[in-house]
C-alpha cells in the first residue's frame, strides 16, 4: 500500500463539505494516522485478511484479472472521506490525514475532490 | 446557505465501548434551523467510528467480539505501531472497519433515515476525552 498524504483544499471555499474518492475500485481514500509502523500493520492485515496468494483462490480471478484481493482490500478501508470544511480549512482532530491506498497499483489511477458549499 | 458546527465530547470508561448519539445529532439539526441538506458526522480521532446500525445491545457484543477477533489487541507486540510507545494499534484497524463517518441526508428538517438507522459512537481507545464533529449544511 502506498500513502500519499493529498495536501489539498486550500481553497477559496468558506462552510462547505469536501468529498475525496477513490475513482477505482482497487484503491482508497481513508483518514489514519501518518506513521508508518501502523501503515506497515495495514498491509499486513489486510494481506491476512484477503490474501493476494493464492490467485486462483478467486472466481474474480478466473476473467484474467489476479486483483480479487484488492477489491476486497478495498472494502476494509473504505472508499471515501466527506471532510467539513470551516472558515476556508479542513475541520480536522489532531491526526486526521487523508490517504490513497492503493491495492493494485503499477497503473495510472485518480483521486475526485469536489466541494460542494459557499 | 447556512451551515451549522458543534463539537460532542466524550470520555468511555473502557478502552471500548459503543454510544448511540442520535438524539444529540437531532437536537443539533432542530437546532440549525436547516431543511434541505447533508450532515457529516465524524469521528475526530483516529481510533474512533461514527457508523450507523441497529441499538441492540446483543449485536454491540457481537461487534465486539468479531473486531477483536479481525484485530486482536494482545499481543500488542505484534503490531509495529506500538514500537512507538502506543498500544492502540489494533483501535487503527478497529476504525478502519467501522468507518470514520456517515453523511445523512436532511428532508424536511429531518434525519432521512429507514426505519432501524441510529447513529453510534464506537470507541476503540477510550478512557481520555475524544471528539466527535457535526456538521450540517444546506437551507
């Protein structure tokens, strides 16, 4: 899994909503920690959880694809975040980090960020 | 467009723990004045949910049971994280599966919800104070 922290929004916006989605079904948007003990913790769950190994494990895979197990890794961490926006900033705790997590990479992917608000 | 903010604060005596707060997300949309719209509840840490199911105590443990089982928490060892000192490791991936957040739609003043929806705070590192964000916006 790769993170890539999203440094975004810093836009004209004043009260609005921010919604940050994964436009492929093999990858997520999530809000954790950056830190990269618990990043190295996620793979490995998730790998436990829905392991890549076997392929032939999955009818998914049958079609000639091998990425059954991202779309189910996918599922675990979600496909998107709606983040408050107040007074032109993310309304975050402490922590809070945005992510793309990536389970079947090696291809161009993209991430939609739409505001919605005044 | 009007928006409306308010912080809940919370303080679980155990390290896990569910609570329903559909009546506080209600007091604040009467409250807001709003009609038409969205509201974003969200947890403001990060080994916490918001997530909307059933209030019934028997699925809570059942949850219970099940999250520990995904995500042990002993051996606490067995999580990098807590090579930094933490032990909540396993509350990271708690959340994860219980999700961050849920957005409601808002008709008529109301929560548009089905017949059983009830919101929740879960808590999977508790016994300190932690926050949870309304937001509602729309008109």
């Amino acid at each position: 899994m790769i993170g890539v922290k999203l440094g975004l929004v810093k836009s004209q916006s004043g009260n609005c909503d921010g919604l940050v989605n994964a436009m492929h079904i093999t990858a997520s948007v999530f809000i954790n920690d950056d830190e990269s003990g618990l990043h190295n913790d996620y793979e490995k769950w998730l790998e436990k959880l829905a392991p890549h190994e076997p392929v032939s494990g999955y009818r998914h895979n049958d079609t000639g694809e091998d990425n059954a197990d991202a779309h189910m890794k996918r599922q675990v961490m979600g496909r998107e975040v709606v983040v408050a926006v107040t007074n032109g900033q993310l309304d975050f705790g402490t922590w809070e980090q945005i992510f793309y997590g990536e389970f079947d990479g090696r291809r161009r992917k993209r991430v939609l960020v739409k505001l919605i608000g005044e | 467009m009007k928006s409306f903010r308010k912080e809940l604060w919370f303080n679980l005596p155990t390290r896990l723990g569910f609570v329903n707060i559909t009546p506080q997300v209600e007091a604040c949309l009467q409250e807001s004045g709003i009609m038409e719209g969205l509201s974003l509840i969200s947890a403001m840490h990060i080994t916490a949910s918001v997530f909307i199911n059933d209030d019934e105590s028997g699925l809570h443990q059942d949850y219970e049971h099940w999250l520990e089982e995904l995500a042990p928490h002993e051996p606490t060892s067995h999580y990098k994280h807590n090579q930094t000192g933490e032990d909540n490791a396993d509350a990271h991936l708690k959340r994860q599966i219980m999700g961050r957040e849920v957005v409601i739609a808002v008709t008529d003043g109301k929560l548009d919800f089905g017949p059983w929806e009830q919101i929740f705070y879960g808590e999977f590192d508790g016994r300190r104070r932690k926050r949870v964000l309304i937001k509602i916006i729309g008109e």
